[in-house]
C-alpha cells in the first residue's frame, strides 16, 4: 500500500516539475546570408605537372568557383580570403575555430588536393565553427581536366549539408544561342554549365532551332528544328552527340518535353488545324492523343510523379492554366486572375508551377501552388518568359528580350535566373545572346 | 460488496487529495504583482477640465512659466543655505551641521523632479498625435496577423503563468535569439518543422547544455531539412551566448525549451 502511495506522489510530483519548464517560442530570424569562409584548397608538395593546367594555383581556383556559387544563391555569404588568419595547410588538418570565428565565419570548407599519376584527387571537410565540430567530409579522385566539375560537386555537397536541399551547381543549361541582324537572326543549340564556363554549341545554324528540354533523368535533349519548313522534333544524346528525328508532325508543332521517367515525349500539335496535347513514346513511338478540344491547347508540362499534366489552353476566351490527370480527364482550371497566362512549368519538387503572365503589356514570371492559390509575380519586364526549374525546384533560369528600334537596333536576348523568394535576380553570362533556356539535372547523380 | 465500496472511496479520496496538492492549477498562485511604478501627479493648472486646443497652449504655457518661478523660488534656498556657516557657530555646532546639510540636500531633491515634471508635460504635448498614430499602426498590424498575435499570446499566457520569466524578460530574450539565427531559407514552407531545444542555463546565461528534443529524426532519411533546420537553431543559441536572463530567479530558468519555428516566415 505505502509503496502505491509513494508512485502517486512520485508522480505527480515529477507532473508538477514539467509544468514548469519554461518555453519561449521562436517565430522569426534574421534572413542574411550565412557567413561562410572558403579556404584555399591545400595543394600536396608531392603533385606533379600536368599539361594545360596550372597546378599550384589549382586549390584557390577551385575555392573561387565554390566562392561564386555560394554567392550566386543568395544564402551565403562567402567571406574574403584577405581576412583568413589560419594558412590552408594547417587549416585542412585542425582549425583554430577561435580564429575563424573572430571573423565571424559559421561555416568553414577546407580541403586538399593531389595531382600524381595524371589523378586528380581531392578532399574537403565542411566545419561547424560554432559547434567546433566537422559537419561533413569527402574525397574523390578524377581525371584533372575535370577540375571545374570538382569545384561544383564540393559545392553541391556543402549546399545540401547546410540547406537541406540538393544543390544545382554541377549542371548545364542549353539554350537557343542567338546572332546577327534580328530580321535575320542565326539560330544555334548552346550549352554551358550553370555559371557561364565551357559553352559549346551543338547545332551550325543553318536551321532554325526551338525550345531545347533536358530530360529529367539524363543527358538527352529534345528540340524542335525546321527542315524545309516543316518542324521536326528531335531527340539528342549529349554524350555522345549522336542526334536523330523523333518524327515529322503536321501543322504548327510546339515545345516538346520529357515525360519525370524520360520514356515518353510530350507536345502539342494541330492534327486538323486545332492544336491538341499527344505523347510520344520513344521506344515504340506510338503517339497518343490526351486532349480533344476544338479550343487551342499547348505547353504541357508533367508533374514529378507522372500522375498529372499541367498545360495553356484557351477554352475558357483567355488563355489560361489547366491542369488534368496523365490520361487526359479531370481538367480543372487553375487559374483565374486577370491577365494571360502560358508556358506552365512543373517544378522537379512537386510543390509549385512557373509561368509567364501578361498583364497591361508587361510580362511576368511568377510561381504558384499547383491548385492555382498563393500566385506570386517573382519578376517583371518588357519582355521575359519561358522559364525553366533549377533541378531542385528553387531557382528559376528564363529570357529576356530588350525594345528594339524600328530597324531592329537595340534588340538583346538574356538569360536570367531569379529563386523562388523573388529575391537574387541575376543575368547569366553568356557568349551570344540567348533564349529559352533549360536546366539540366544534376551531372553526378 | 462493501469493503471494495470503501476500498474504491479511499483511493478515489487519495486521488482527488494528490491531485489537489500537486497539481498547478489546482494551487491558487499568489497574484503575480508586477512591479510598484510610482506616478507623480503635478497640477497642470487650476482648472483640470480638458481644455481646447489653442486654449491648451496658453494654460501650459503658463504652467510653464508658473514652474519656472517655482524653480527660481525654490532655487535661492541653495545659497541661503551657503549663508548659514558664515553665522557665530554655537556650542552644539555638530546638531548644526547637520540641519545645515539637510537643507542643502532639500532642493536638490525638489530640483531634478521638477524639471521631470516639465519634460513629461512636454513630451505629452508633442506625442499625443503620434501615440494616436502609433495605435492606429498597431491596430492595423493586428488585423495583419491576426492568427500571429494570437498564437502569440496564448504562448506567453501559457509561460506567464507556469513559468518565472515576466513578458519582458521573455521578449528579450526572444528578441535576442531572433539577432543570431539565421533561418535556412530553402526550406518547404508545407511541412512541420518546429525544433525543439532544452537549454541548461549556467547563472551568467552561458550555456551549460543543450539538447534537441527530437534529435532521432535529424537522422533518418527523408529528413534533411530538419536537420539543417535544427543545426541553424543549435548555432543561433551558441552564438548568442551568454542569453539575456533575469538577474534573479535562477532555479526557475536554468532549465530552459525555445521552439524554433520557421514556418510564420517562410509563408511570408
């Protein structure tokens, strides 16, 4: 009996200690970029030459790259180099996190490398210098030509340690590259990494070529080009560079796009002068019809899981967004405000659709839930559209064109890529001028 | 039949006994008295009615004057009391010096609360605009974010009565923590991310430990934002040591729970 009176006291007792724990609810925080210090990556005594590519400056050239891409986000705040006290040798073995933080630094990438045998071969650790603990380290070995691809896969490791979410540094862009008078404007496939470095283009330009699409799950590309005036899709292996024809369809074709699995191909074309929405597949190329509408539709665009299809159509008077299971029922319209809406991008997270939007002349990109509420206008401009997701759904990459005079002069196309707060507009650097762009997925998955 | 009626009557009795004794909210807490603030009254003028507007000027201003002469009368006692060492010095000179400083602290005294007197009644005049913009802002941010405010308060509620931090201590020390952490802004706003830290508090408000309540699900898989999440939390209390605590009641804070959650912002 004692024994059963004393649990209840004890009990409750121990009841009465929780009620007092004192809690303070933290609802807001400051939203600067995290500082964080990138030091020049340790290059070994024992690394030996290797042609075209200066060595002993290998490990700051590397850190730059992580530096700008840090940069290039918005979140991070990478910290000048002159400000380091600690030298990169002992650094990459203990810091004195007393040091870098007198500095204010939070975060810490250091790293080693050693080029022998004609490897490159790289390590880094990303310190907590708060916690005065190593977040997370790793080593790879590549070929040294590679050494750009090495810069943006440390960055990626780094960014999805601290953020949460997978990075999109170690990834291309292909793009409509763009020269001459605009009447008679030259029309090329470009392709560059995502921070402007080692553009190629993969077309002469003796055709006109549209809307290149990377597939979500490797590096094929498909694109609309004219041949004698009619439009054919093609389909194109980065890799290897071989290119072949999809098909030749009637009438006015639009954008082709990969289906999340790659398998198929999604378009719009006009059968019997109405444009409708097909797929492809690519292996037995049977093509399938999924709307039938005397309205014009266009755009399609799928969702990550495959189950629906986002698209424009102008069955309501104004073209507006819609959105419909994969086999074409179920069409809802999603959205409703005023103005004309078109180019409806899945984003790879599921969780949101881009789109341009024309309102009063003025072109937008925006983003919003894919039932169509919480619309944001992320940019405004003369002229802008097509945008294309970051392979994390965070980063938006779109064109812009400038007014032109009467003759033409003046006329410009951009890239540009802006994160889905609308914070962190930038202009891509691109050779030529550019249009309608579109990201790959991560190179290195 | 009976016996186990009594059995059941005494343990039900104990119950409600425990549960009296121990239970919080069955203690009736002494009334959290805040702070005595002491008011002055000071007499802007023989009428206390509300005056209008151009009226109210003149009657201040010459409220104003009417101190001043009160300043200047009451001023010269200062040096009256200079005057008196100069007097014959009599045998009890000590009870003399005494009185002598009294007097000199006298005015002193009246000098510095005086001249408050006048500076709050400046500070009225000018502000009352401003104090009724000021309410109209807050209203208006009230109707913003309504469910804020709300949520808000039934926190503090909740901690002013279970706990030993006053709203302002608890307001400072949010407003503290609010300086160190920086939020990870690629997070979802869609999903539950609150972190839950369990702070040990040393006297100084340095750290003595620190726990993340949930910390199992910073490492299973599908779960990267939390942890990254909770790691920007774990940096912000770090970086903000020592913390902002009371300088008394130490056995009621030194175990301390701040929930970090993003989500009000990431919505924003």
């Amino acid at each position: 009996m004692k024994k059963i009176f004393l649990i209840f006291i004890i009990y409750f007792s121990s009841l009465n200690f929780l009620y007092a724990l004192i809690e303070v609810d933290i609802t807001r925080g400051n939203l600067d970029p995290l500082p964080i210090a990138v030091s020049p990556l340790h290059v070994d005594i024992k690394s030996t030459e290797y042609e075209g590519i200066k060595i002993k400056e290998l490990g700051i050239d590397i850190s730059k790259i992580i530096e700008r891409n840090f940069k290039s986000t918005g979140l991070f705040n990478p910290l000048k180099k002159e400000a380091f006290v600690q030298k990169p040798d002992i650094a990459h073995l203990k810091p004195r996190f007393e040091d870098w933080r007198l500095i204010k630094a939070q975060a810490l990438v250091t790293g080693k490398i050693l080029v022998k045998d004609g490897k490159l071969k790289v390590e880094f650790r990303l310190w907590d210098l708060t916690a005065a603990k190593e977040m997370t380290a790793l080593a790879f070995t590549t070929t040294p030509s590679n050494w750009r691809r090495v810069a943006h896969i440390i960055s990626d490791k780094i960014y999805e340690r601290l953020t949460g979410e997978e990075g999109y540094f170690d990834t291309r862009i292909i793009y409509v590259a763009e020269s001459g008078p605009k009447e008679q404007r030259i029309k090329k496939l470009g392709i560059m990494d995502q921070d402007g470095a080692n553009t190629k283009y993969l077309t002469l330009g003796n055709e006109l070529v549209l809307t290149p699409r990377f597939s979500p799950t490797n590096q094929m590309v498909t694109y609309l080009s004219y041949f004698r005036n009619l439009p054919r899709v093609y389909l194109l292996d980065i890799e290897t560079g071989m290119q072949e024809v999809v098909g030749n369809f009637p009438g006015m074709t639009f954008a082709p796009r990969f289906s999340p699995d790659g398998k198929k191909i999604i378009m719009s074309f006009a059968e019997d002068g109405n444009s409708d929405i097909y797929t492809m597949d690519l292996e037995t190329r049977v093509v399938e019809r999924i709307t039938n509408h005397s309205s014009i539709d266009t755009s399609p665009s799928f969702s990550p899981d495959g189950k629906y299809i986002v698209f424009n159509s102008d069955r309501s008077g104004l073209q507006q967004i819609y959105v419909m299971r994969s086999d074409g029922n179920e069409v809802k319209r999603i959205t409703f405000g005023s103005g004309i809406y078109g180019t409806p991008v899945w984003s790879p997270r599921g969780d949101l659709i881009a789109f341009t939007k024309v309102r009063k002349g003025r072109f937008y990109i925006g983003v919003m839930r894919t039932d169509g509420s919480g619309e944001r206008l992320l940019t405004e401009n003369f002229y802008q559209e097509a945008p294309s997701w970051s392979p994390n759904g965070r980063v938006l990459v779109f064109y812009r064109e400038t007014k032109s005079g009467s003759k033409g002069e003046g006329f410009s196309a951009t890239l540009w890529s802006i994160d889905i707060t609308g914070y962190n507009e930038r202009k891509l650097a691109t050779k030529t001028d550019a249009s309608d762009p579109s990201w790959s997925s991560l190179l290195s998955k | 039949m009976t016996k186990s009626l009594i059995y059941s009557l005494m343990f039900h009795s104990v119950m409600i006994l425990l549960t009296v004794l121990t239970l919080p909210f069955m203690i009736r807490q002494p009334i959290d008295l805040p702070p005595i603030v002491s008011v002055e009254l000071i007499q802007i003028s023989d009428k206390t009615n509300i005056p209008f507007a151009p009226k109210a000027r003149k009657i201040i201003e010459e409220t104003k004057k009417k101190e001043e002469r009160v300043v200047s009368d009451q001023a010269p006692p200062a040096a009256k009391a200079k005057e008196k060492p100069d007097r014959i010095p009599l045998p009890d000179d000590t009870k003399e010096k005494k009185k002598i400083v009294k007097k000199k602290q006298n005015p002193e005294e009246i000098e510095p609360q005086i001249r408050q007197s006048s500076e709050f009644e400046k500070k009225e005049i000018v502000d009352t605009n401003q104090i009724a913009a000021l309410i109209d802002k807050a209203k208006e941010e009230e109707a913003v974010k309504k469910d804020k405010v709300a949520k808000l308060t039934q926190s503090s509620v909740k901690n002013s009565f279970a706990t030993g931090l006053t709203l302002s201590e608890e307001d400072a020390l949010r407003a503290q923590i609010f300086g160190c952490w920086s939020v990870p802004l690629g997070l979802p706003y869609d999903k539950d991310l609150l972190v839950r830290i369990k702070l040990k508090l040393k006297k100084d408000g340095t750290i003595m430990k620190s726990e993340i309540l949930d910390h199992q699900r910073m490492n299973r898989p599908g779960q990267k934002f939390y942890k990254a999440l909770a790691e920007s939390a774990l940096r912000a209390v770090r970086l903000c040591q020592p913390l902002k605590v009371p300088p008394t009641g130490y056995e009621k804070w030194r175990d301390i729970q701040l929930n970090f959650n993003p989500t009000e912002m990431l919505k924003g």
